[in-house]
C-alpha cells in the first residue's frame, strides 16, 4: 500500500514531540490500569438491548477524566467531548458497549497462564477499556488539539442490535467530520471497507394436519425447504465479495404433523451496495416463489409467507488514499510497524462510510481469541501498542496546537 510522503513526514515529525513522547511513556505505564478497567467493566453485564448498566459506569468515567457535556441519548449511547482550539474537525473515538452474550452469562475475568478469560473481554471490552486510557494519556501530557475529539461507547453494535447506537449518533448529528471505532485486535491493520448486510425473518403458514390422514396439505416446512433450496443455487461474485447463508431454521410440531409454521433466519452480505440490493432482490422472489410453488403442488392455496426485515447494516467503501486511511497506515510505520489494509467487515465504521464520512476500526492492541465464545481471552502483553497507534493517529487527524495542522478536513 502506498503512503503520501508528505503524511508519513508528518507522523515522523509528530513522534519527535515531547508531549507526544510522554503519552505514550504514559500509555505504557498505564497498561496495567488499563487491563483492570477492562475486566472492571467486562464483569458488567451488556446483552445487545441491554447495556445500560455498562453505559452508566462509562458515562461515569468520561465525567471523572473531564470530558465535557457527557450525555446518555435515547438509544443509550454515551460521548462526551475533548475540547480543541476550535480551529479543527471534529473527530470521534469510540467503542460498543454490548457484548453477544445473553443475560446471566458469567463474565467475571478469570486469569490463566497470563491471559484473562471473560466472554466480551476483548469484543469490546477492551475496546471501552482503550478509549479510557487514551484520554488519561492526553490528559497527562497536556495535549492540546486543535479539533475537538469526541469520546464514547456505542449501544447496538453486535447482532440484531443492528448498529442502532451509530445509526441514531449520525441521525441526531451533523458536525461530525471523521469517525474512529477500536476494535479487539492487531493495531497494525486498518479497516476501512464496510461489508454491508440484510437480515431477514421469514416464516410460512399453513394449515397443517395429520401427516397420513390430511396428506395432500401444503406443508410449511416443505415450503421452507424449497426456498432455502433455491437460495443454496443463487450465483454470486467473488470480487465484490457477496454471501448468503440461512443461520437458523425451526417449526414443526412432530414427525407425523403436517407443519403449520416454519420459520428461517437469512443473513445476505457484500462490501458493494448494488450487488446486495441485487441479491435481496432475488431473495425476495424465490421467497415468494417457494410458498406459490408448495401451494402448485397439491393444488391447494393455503401456504402464506411473512418476511421481516430484523437487520439493515450499509455497505460502503472509500478510497485508501483518504486522509484518515493514511493517517492510521502512516502512524503504524512511524512507529516501526507493519502498515496493512484489513479485508471489509462490519463494525460501527459502516454508517459513516455508507454516508460518505471519512472512517476506519483501529485494533485495541494485545492478543485475543475465542471471541463471541464463552472461552474468549485477552493477553495484555504489550496491549499499549494500540492505544499509542490510535493516539498517534487521531493527534495527525484533529492537528496539535503548535505542532501540527489537522490532516482531516472539516466537512461543514
């Protein structure tokens, strides 16, 4: 991947500063703290839809490091602000407060062989647990900026939750200018290609009988069983990477029923938003098709289908040669580290690259795995490399006063 020469001068440059140095001198110290603060918050329960105890203890901590006009919005989102000079964009970092698992999952920390165990310790605990740190760290060195950063946790993130937490922060603001999600993760690779996806639940009805008896009745479960044929056949491209997949299936009420109720749960994906409304739109037909096609068969028109759409996440996609995309690649190779552009997923960053603002998702730092498991982990050897990529990156975006012009445009 190429990088300007002219930017990756100017993180050269930003690693001479003396505040800068003692941030990250401050952020090494502090992973310890940091680690603690990430069970500290792990141990609180945040199912997607229910984050709100997790939300109030963050919303505490922003107030405690002096981040300005704190609120909670009605989603349950929490973002605060770092004041700049006001000469600057306006910048957001941030991470999600939900976790996949359900209410009365264990998530107290236990720690093995140096590794901590938790589900939701690394996605996203350590995600909240590194936008802490980075405020402590500007804080200590006394960075002024000259754009504003916005600091927060999302709600919403994973799941059905269906990124209503961004959603609503880009519905309710429009003086956003650059948007920065952390992520569990090397903080070496930058994503900034948002797969896009559409879910959808979709149920037949009938009338059901006697599997002997009223043999000759459209079945629910059979028409359930064409559609997902049907969708198995679709052809899709490679490049852009496009996906369908049924997740879970279930209806019938016993081996010698005719079911009345069948129900499936598909998941449709591709980083190009033209090629996912393509294939929704022949998901539909064949979903459609599949109820007529039962009913054809015996004759009879009894099988109905209902289709509910239960996720809508954007795709998008912005040109690696962006401001924001070359600051995070630039900060890692002045720090002496590999610089690589990650493959398109889904994270918070997809709403803001669906709307045409500059954003990416940062790793965190540290090792983990077993994420969305109950085994998950998190190694926090020499987890402050994150939080120092990240730092160096937003310091390039938002500008330091006397030190460095802000590299992201404001977009108002």
């Amino acid at each position: 991947m190429n990088i300007s020469a002219e930017i990756q001068s100017i993180f050269n440059s930003l690693l001479t500063d003396e505040a800068i140095k003692e941030a990250f001198s401050f952020l090494k110290d502090d992973n310890d703290r940091t680690t603690a603060e990430q069970i500290e918050l792990t141990a609180i329960p945040a199912p997607t839809f229910q984050e709100q105890a997790r939300g109030k203890v963050f919303k505490r901590k922003l107030i405690e490091l002096g981040i300005e006009d704190v609120q909670t919005d009605l989603v349950g989102n929490v973002f605060g602000v770092r004041r700049g000079k006001g000469n600057g964009p306006k910048l957001v970092v941030c991470a999600h407060l939900d976790t996949v698992f359900p209410e009365g999952t264990a998530t107290a920390a236990k720690e093995k062989d140096g590794k901590i165990y938790a589900p939701g310790i690394s996605d996203d605990g350590r995600g909240l647990a590194a936008v802490l740190t980075l405020i402590r760290a500007l804080n200590t060195a006394k960075i002024e900026t000259e754009g504003d950063i916005i600091f927060g946790a999302t709600m919403g993130e994973e799941g059905l939750g269906d990124l209503r937490g961004v959603k609503a922060l880009f519905e309710n603001r429009h003086d956003i200018d650059g948007f920065i999600s952390i992520e569990p993760g090397d903080p070496t690779r930058t994503t900034y290609l948002a797969t896009g996806s559409v879910r959808y639940s979709i149920t037949y009805r009938g009338r059901g009988g006697h599997s002997f008896g009223a043999f000759g009745t459209p079945s629910a479960i059979h028409a359930l069983g064409r559609a997902i044929s049907m969708i198995s056949d679709l052809e899709t491209p490679k490049d852009p990477k496009t996906t369908f997949n049924v997740g879970t299936i279930s209806g019938g009420t016993s081996v010698n029923t005719i079911a009345a109720l069948a129900n499936m749960v598909i998941d449709l994906r591709s980083t190009s938003p033209e090629e996912l409304k393509k294939l929704e739109e022949e998901t539909l037909t064949i979903l459609k098709k599949a109820a007529e096609l039962e009913n054809n068969r015996w004759g009879k028109d009894a099988i109905t289908v209902e289709i509910e759409m239960v996720g809508n996440r954007p795709a998008g996609s912005q040109n690696p040669e962006s401001a924001i995309v070359q600051a995070s690649l630039a900060a890692s190779k002045a720090m002496g580290a590999d610089a690589v552009l990650e493959q398109a997923s889904s994270t918070d960053s997809n709403v803001p690259i669906s709307l045409g603002i500059p954003a990416v998702t940062l790793g965190g730092g540290g090792d983990f795995g077993g994420a969305h498991t109950l085994e998950e982990y998190f190694d926090p050897t020499d987890a402050f490399y994150g939080p120092q990529k990240i730092l160096l990156t937003v310091l390039g975006l938002v500008g330091m006063t006397g030190v460095s012009e802000p590299l992201l445009e404001k977009r108002n």
